[in-house]
C-alpha cells in the first residue's frame, strides 16, 4: 500500500502545533532560498535568534564558535536535553526548479541542513508554549560548519559545555530521501567516519610535444587513481567495508602544456580507527612507490583534512529513542550497517561524556512512493533513481518535511523530559 501521512492527533508537547507549522514552513522556505557557507551562516543565525526572541523564556546567545547559536529554556528539575541542528550549506549549483530555490548563484541547501533549522526553531515554540507538559532543561544547538567538520569542535572550543547547562544526553536529527514518517537509526556506530585526503605529485613540465624531457603528473595521477582502486579489495574481509572515492584531480589549464603538478582530493570513510589508519598507510605508500616509479622530482605532499569522527549512538538511549518514535511498526528502521556519510554530531557527547544518539527521518512527500519504491524500502535498499542528499536535484517537501522534523525531534526529546514518553506524540507510521 502506497504510504501516507495523516495529521496525527495532538496531545502533549504537540497541542496547537498544527496552526504553526505553516510558519516553518515558510520559515524553510527562507533558509532554502538564502544558504550560507561553513562559518559564514549569518544571515541564518540572525533568523534563528529573531525567532527565539519570540518564544517566551528561551535565553539566546550568538556567536558561540563563531556563527553558531545556543538557546536555554529552563523549566523546573529534570534532565538537561541538548537537541542539535546544523546550519549550513554546500557551494553545489542548484537544479531543482524550486520557487523559492536558492538565490545565491553556485550555493545550495543539498543536504536538508534548512530542513534541521526550522524543525529545531519548531521544537522550541513547542516546548515554550506548552511547559505544563514537561520539566527539565532543554538546550537548542544550532551548530555551524558540519559540511566541513569543524562547527562543533569550534564550540565545544568555545567553551559550549561550561557556558550553558552540561547535556545528560545529545540528540541529533537529518533528513534523507525516505517517505515522511519513517525513521532509520541504530545503536552503536550509525555512521562512518571521514577523511578528506589531499595529494599533490610533483613532475616537471614542458611543451606537450615534447613529452621525453618531462615528468608527466598528469599521468602520475592517472596510474594513481587505478592503484587506490585496490585498497579495500586487498584489506581483510571486513563489514562494512571502508570506501576510498578520488572526487576531484586537479592540473593544467591547456593541452599543450605538460603541467609541473597534479592535484587529487580523495574522500575515506571508515568504522573503526585500526582501518582507518591502515587505508591512510596503504594510500601514501601506494602514492609514494608510483611518483617514485615514474621519477618525480620530489616527494608528493599528502596530508588530510576536514575530518569526521565515527558517530557511535549509545545502546540504551538509542532503544529510548526508538520506542518514542514508535518502533516496532513501519515508523523506526534499524539499520543493518551504518551508514557511510559523516557527521561531526558525535563531539557534543564525546566530549560531555553522556548519551547522543543521531537519527535519520524521512522528508519526502509519502504520495511520490508506489509499490515498487514502497517494495525496495521494505528491503532495506533506496527505489532506483532516488535523489540523495548532496545532489543538485535534492529538495524534501516542504510541508512533510518540517512537519516530520518538529514531531520526532519533540517525540524523542520528550521521552526524557516527559514523565509518560507518549505525550510527545511521533509522526505516525506510514500505512
């Protein structure tokens, strides 16, 4: 049956919050339209701010890491929840036609990063309006900078973890191209972590008719590029296995011109650090004995950067989660490995040493899945053709999405700042 997403009842943390969603709605629409690069979010941080102020008792501070944003909203004894939101965007062109697409030539919102913004501002009216239905401490994190790796460890350097209530736990959200409704996570690692690799082989140059007296990097780069190839295949079977992507080769500017370097910008993405560190030792070995064997004049020059810790969702907090958001029905998944994109999420917990869990919701309008694509979810395999984060193309629907996004997140923050874990009531399953 294809899935749908009827208006659940509201109770609880969700009285009164349909009038409202049309406004966050619109204000994603904003955000879609207005994307912001790492450490640059702020016009987005201005948003955020300008709508806290109209929620009653949240105290608002900016500029934490930078552009980054924390709310407090302080109500009785209880647990200290952070709840997390990343706010920023990707230099990716946009194509998806949208009304309210984005205005920024080569920017975009291609990962749902507006989507988590509104969802939070979402949660935070709720929890304002309605503090007879829970007690404790609720902290509203609206990180900058995750596309590059950096946002949270700039705040947690910032002193976020002694400038505002220490978390009991973390909780983190993200969109993806699945059926509004339907949540994916799991206990223990949920997603890789990653390494963004930069190589630059040194030749030497010359006229392209005279490619005797040079040292070709371009050709370098080329026997490079296949020999990574056999990385993971030469590794010890493991599950899942880490993945090793070259996305970018950088050099020369005309054809006849043997250039002096070749730049290549590679992406790992591992589960565990004893691989991690063997793929890094086997790719500069590799790079090294191939400049060496095609004689380059000197060493290449291999280092890494924008690096993602694994996020690892802990085990009864998970199961927590999982039973808010109605597991057990078609609404939470439990992955069977995890995924390999990357999150920076993971920090905030490590470094507070306390619970996070990090779950996966989907953002799509249901009536877009028939029963083949309904079939494939059901396997635990993405339909064909499936538009994923990252790509040009990416865009959830706007009336599923923030809807979705406010009632899980108030679903799972409520099962510890409720005394009964159902009055914060999830998105229903599909049917």
């Amino acid at each position: 049956m294809r899935p749908q997403s009827p208006t659940p009842p509201e109770t609880g943390l969700t009285t009164g919050l349909a009038a409202h969603l049309p406004h966050w709605e619109e204000v994603y629409r904003d955000l879609h339209a207005h994307p912001e690069l790492a450490f640059a979010e702020h016009r987005t941080a201005a948003t955020v701010a300008s709508e806290l102020a109209g929620a009653t008792g949240w105290e608002v501070t900016e500029g934490i890491g930078g552009t980054g944003v924390v709310a407090v909203l302080r109500n009785g004894a209880g647990p200290v929840v952070w709840l997390r939101a990343d706010m920023d965007a990707l230099p990716v062109r946009e194509e998806t036609g949208l009304a309210y697409a984005s205005g920024t030539a080569g920017l975009m919102h291609a990962c749902g990063h507006d989507v988590h913004v509104a969802a939070l501002l979402g949660v935070c009216r709720q929890l304002a309006a309605r503090p007879d239905a829970w007690r404790g401490t609720a902290v509203a994190v609206f990180q900058p900078a995750e596309e590059v790796g950096a946002g949270a460890r700039a705040m947690l350097d910032d002193g976020v973890l002694d400038r505002f209530p220490r978390p009991d736990v973390v909780l983190g959200q993200h969109v993806g191209p699945l059926p509004a409704g339907v949540v994916i996570t799991r206990p223990g690692a949920v997603m890789a972590a990653a390494d963004s690799v930069r190589v630059t082989l040194h030749g030497a140059g010359a006229h392209a008719s005279a490619p005797h007296v040079a040292v070709d990097p371009v050709v370098m780069a080329a026997s490079v590029v296949l020999r990574l190839q056999t990385l993971s295949a030469r590794l010890a079977p493991l599950s899942p296995s880490p993945l090793l992507t070259v996305g970018a080769i950088h050099s020369g500017t005309v054809p006849n011109v043997i250039p002096h370097t070749a730049e290549l910008l590679c992406s790992l993405r591992t589960f565990d650090e004893q691989t991690r560190e063997q793929v890094l030792t086997d790719l500069r070995r590799i790079v090294r004995a191939e400049a060496e064997a095609q004689g380059a004049t000197r060493a290449p020059d291999i280092g890494t950067y924008d690096s993602f810790p694994l996020t690892v969702n802990d085990a009864d907090a998970t199961e927590r989660v999982l039973a808010a958001l109605g597991a057990g029905g078609t609404l939470g998944r439990v992955l069977p490995v995890p995924l390999s994109a990357s999150e920076d999420f993971g920090r905030f917990g490590a470094a507070a040493g306390c619970p996070s869990v990090m779950f996966h919701f989907g953002g799509a309008d249901p009536a877009d899945f028939g029963a083949e694509a309904v079939a494939a979810l059901e396997r635990g395999t993405l339909p064909p053709g499936t538009v994923m984060n990252h790509s040009p193309r990416y865009a959830p629907s706007d009336r599923h999405a923030v809807a979705a996004g406010v009632r899980h997140f108030l679903a799972a923050a409520g099962s510890w700042l409720t005394d009964d874990a159902t009055t914060a009531e999830p998105a229903p399953p599909p049917a």
